[in-house]
C-alpha cells in the first residue's frame, strides 16, 4: 500500500502560478508509476499528466501542454505540478495517483491507477 497526501492549491488569478505536491508513504516510491488528475464540479475526472518511474517517461493532456510541468524527487518521496499561465477553467480538485510498475513506461488512464490522495482545491478567478 501506499499513501497519498497533496498540498499546495489554493485560489490564484487568471495568468497566476501554483505548485502542487504529493507526498507519499508506504511501499518504495520509486516503484510507481505518478499521476496527476483533475476534477471539476459536474465533470468526470480527467488526466492531467503522468511520469514514469525514474521521470524518464512523461505524458500531458493537451489541455496544459505547455503550461504544466511535473516532475518528481524519489530522495523524498514526492511528485509535483508546477502550474503556470492558468486558466478559470482550470478551477477543479486536482488528485495524484500512483500505479505499480515493474517497467519504465506512463499511464494516462484512471482504471490504471492503483492509489488516490485525497484531492486539493485549485480555484483560479478571472
């Protein structure tokens, strides 16, 4: 098992900057695959973007290309989102997840996720 904890949203104005962590706990970090989720009210849950094991590997969805960076420290058990030039509709609950992986490869899909934090608020006014 492992644990899951982010922090780092908050309410931030259009063209702002935010960084989100998620901590982890439990079983060898370096063994999961990360990723990053979205969730805004009345919508289904969305990726956002993954990185592999070693950060090698790493995918986007086309909504933040360009815009977000994730990245990932295994010395301290942590991924990030580094969030820049946001957007309103970026407002949502946004959920690191972590998926076991014996290869260096990314997963861009919730089913292929394995544990969920608890989600943190990003809210961005106009």
């Amino acid at each position: 098992q492992v644990q899951l904890v982010e922090s780092g949203g908050g309410l931030v104005q259009a063209g702002g900057s935010l960084r989100l962590s998620c901590a982890a706990s439990g079983r060898t970090f370096s063994w999961y695959i990360m990723g990053w989720f979205r969730q805004a009210p009345g919508k289904e849950r969305e990726f956002v973007a993954t990185i592999s094991r070693n950060g090698v590997i790493i995918s986007y969805a086309d909504s933040v290309k360009g815009r977000f960076t994730i990245s990932r420290d295994n010395a301290k058990n942590t991924v990030y989102l580094q969030m820049n030039s946001l957007k309103p509709e970026d407002t949502a609950v946004y959920y690191c997840a972590a998926d076991w992986s014996i290869g260096e490869r990314v997963t861009t899909t919730l089913a292929g996720y394995d544990y969920w934090g608890q989600g943190t608020q990003v809210t961005v006014s106009s």
